[in-house]
C-alpha cells in the first residue's frame, strides 16, 4: 500500500500560492508526498432557444454546431490552462521543500467527489479559504469548504490568502472526543513538534473545565510541546479571535463536530462564515 499523502487543491484564485505554500510546509514536517490537484468543472453547454418561427432549421443546425465547437475549444483552452497552473505550483512546491515526492493531478468533475475518491490516501487535505477579493465571487474553492468539511473525516488545513509557517497555535478545546483527539495528534504529529501551544476552553471555569484543561496541558507536555491553557468566558468565536490576535497566534485548531458551544462554529452556514472571517491558518479535525 502507498504511502498516504498531502492533498492540495489548487485552483485559479489568488489564494493558490498560499495553499501550495501551505501543503509543501505540511508534507516536508511530516515526511508524506504532496500531490497538488487541479478540478476542473463539468459546466453545462449552453442551450438553444427554440427560434423556429424566425431562423430555419439549417441555421438552428449551423448554430449548434457552432455551440458545439466552442465548448470543445473552451475545453481544450481549460486542461491546458491546469496543465500550466499544476505545473508551477509543482515548481514552487519543490522550491519549498526539496525533499518532497510532489505529484500533479487534473481531475474533471466536482472538487467534492474528487476528495472522496482519494481520501483513503490522503492524510491532509489543504484548501484555500473564501476572500474578501473580487475573484472570491467566481465559485472557487470558498465555495465548496462547507461540504467539504461536512464529508470528509481527513484533517482538513484552511489558508487565509498568505501563508507563513506558524510558530504559535491556539487549540480551541471542549474536553470532548474530537477535541482530545486533537491534543494527541499535536503531541505526537512531528507536523506541530516544536510550536507553542495555546489550550483555550470557553465557560465558566468550573472544577471539570480545570481538570480536564490540566489533562490536555499534561499530554502536550508529555510529547514535548510547550503548552498553556485558560478558560475564558464570553461569545465564542469573538473570544478565540481576540485571544488569538493577543496572542499572535497563526494557526488555530478546530475540533469539525464536537459537544459543546465550539460546535456552533462548525456546523452549518457558520462554518463558511468563520473560516472567511479567520485572520489564521486553521486546521480542521475530525
């Protein structure tokens, strides 16, 4: 069986630099492959209105060939534009960490179905997140992130439009099974070794919250990692945002589907508001 990879999915956004950027970091900390995947959408051809009582039907004929041919030279112009992008994003991967097995891929079809069809293979899925830019209204990777993340059980990591290595990082965690799973996974993935970990819970700081804080502050220190914690009460997502900018932290890590009020910024519309919002990196756990 191969080696299980870092999948990253480059589109034609300005956010494309940032998730190669991204996905080299990742694949060179833990030691996977990349492979760097381009989809191209199934659009359909446009239709022909019924005009039979103005043109005859020679020329409705001559009109959909037309049509006909266009899509096919559309489609051409298409795979050879992928073609070029994957190409760069392999050269700028490779820049990035040369020791890194970088593959390409151009798929056609839905974005979706193509990472459902690697996911046994993938150990890291890397997407752009939504902008603010003018191109964010094009249907590029923002708008698939909700789905994506309902579906997959693969970590996903979300790039705001630049992306530096982090140092810092916030784990938003509610002592639930996602959430513990997660301090595991960063005490022992050699993808966080070395970074500073903030363990932020959000209540009321009762007797529990405390001892189930000190549990995730002990494991991260048992794997060597340089970890604090507090409990803050207040809005959610307003609370870990303002933490994160006193903190500087640069990535934050989200538990998908948890048991507690954290849960709300994963499910639903929320999910996409919150990860246009995020000023971070965010890795996303299942």
């Amino acid at each position: 069986m191969s080696e299980r990879q870092v999948l990253a999915c480059i589109d034609d956004s300005r956010h494309a630099f940032a998730v190669c950027a991204a996905a080299a970091w990742a694949a060179e900390r833990i030691g996977a492959p990349l492979e760097l995947m381009h989809v191209l959408s199934r659009a359909p051809s446009p239709g022909v209105t019924d005009a039979s009582g103005q043109i005859g039907l020679g020329s409705r004929e001559h009109l959909r060939e037309q049509l006909t041919e266009l899509d096919e030279r559309r489609a051409k112009i298409a795979q050879q534009h992928g073609r070029e992008l994957l190409e760069s994003a392999r050269a700028q991967a490779e820049r990035l960490a040369p020791g890194t097995t970088v593959s390409i891929a151009l798929r056609h079809g839905e974005l979706l179905e193509s990472l459902m069809e690697r996911e046994s293979q993938t150990r890291l899925v890397v997407l752009g997140k939504r902008g603010e830019s003018a191109d964010e209204a094009l249907e590029h990777l923002g708008s698939n992130l909700e789905r994506v993340v309902r579906t997959l059980h693969t970590p996903i990591l979300v790039t705001p439009p630049e992306f530096q290595p982090p140092s810092r990082l916030l784990l938003a965690f509610d002592g639930g099974r996602t959430t513990r799973k997660g301090v595991e996974m960063i005490a022992a993935s050699p993808l966080l070794n070395g970074l500073v970990c903030h363990v932020v819970m959000i209540g009321a700081g009762t007797d529990d919250q405390r001892a189930q804080l000190e549990w995730a502050l002990e494991r991260l220190r048992q794997g060597q990692v340089e970890a604090q914690g507090a409990i803050l009460a207040g809005d959610v997502d307003e609370v870990l945002a303002d933490y994160a900018d006193r903190q500087g932290v640069d990535l934050t890590i989200m538990g998908a589907y948890g048991h507690s009020r954290i849960r709300h910024l994963l499910v639903g519309s929320t999910t996409t508001a919150m990860l246009r919002h995020a000023r971070t990196a965010t890795l996303i756990l299942r």
